[in-house]
C-alpha cells in the first residue's frame, strides 16, 4: 500500500508577503483563520508554486506562498512546494489554518505562520 505525502498537519511560515500590495490581505488576516491553498503553475519564478489565498467573499486573495523547502525534524531539507503541487495536480487537496502572526509592531512587514492539514 502506497503511504500518501503529508498525512500530519504541519507548520510553515509563508513567504512573499511583501510583494504586490499584499500586505494591505495580510493585515486582515487573523489567527485560526482558514485560508485556500492552490497550484499556481503560471508562476514566473517557480513553476511549482503553491499559493497561500484568503477569501475575501467571492474574491480570492493571494496573500503569499508556501516555501520551496522545509526543514524535517531531522534537520534534512525536502522540497515542500513542489511535492504539494505534484500532489494537488494529483487530486490532493489543502487547507491551512493561521497559528500565529509576525511583525505586529508598528512599520513592520506581517507575516503568518499557517498549519497545513491534507483535505483529501
């Protein structure tokens, strides 16, 4: 029997929060929130890219990415974002939840801290 990628809740930070305006999202966000998590394969930079969105009624806001790798508790690096792409082009579905925010001085970029759980 083949074991599915990612079967424990994990956590992240997300990256690209500073870019495009995104922190006027950002700063709307608040802890245990749920956010979307999709492919977005027409990234320019990384074809594997795996956004973070916030819905916002009927609009979907990019409020950033998950990062390409991530640290194991052994200290290995593994790629995240795109063994999460293959998986979502593979059916697989995530959602995420917000532990914690970063950055709440004031003149300080915000950040979030998000659990990702596997859906399906």
């Amino acid at each position: 029997m083949k074991t599915l990628p990612f079967p424990k809740p994990f956590p992240t930070k997300v990256v690209g929060v500073s870019f495009n305006k995104r922190q006027e999202t950002v700063r709307k966000v608040r802890v245990g929130e749920s956010l979307s998590i999709m492919r977005h394969p027409t990234n320019k930079t990384d074809p594997y890219a795996v956004a973070v969105v916030r819905e916002e009624g009927a609009e979907k806001k990019l409020v950033g990415y998950v990062p390409r790798y991530r640290k194991t508790p052994d200290g290995r690096k593994k790629k995240l974002a795109e063994s999460m792409s293959k998986s979502i082009a593979g059916g697989a579905r995530f959602r995420a939840k917000v532990t914690a925010l970063t950055g709440k001085e004031e003149g300080k970029t915000r950040g979030l801290v998000i659990e990702i759980k596997r859906a399906s």
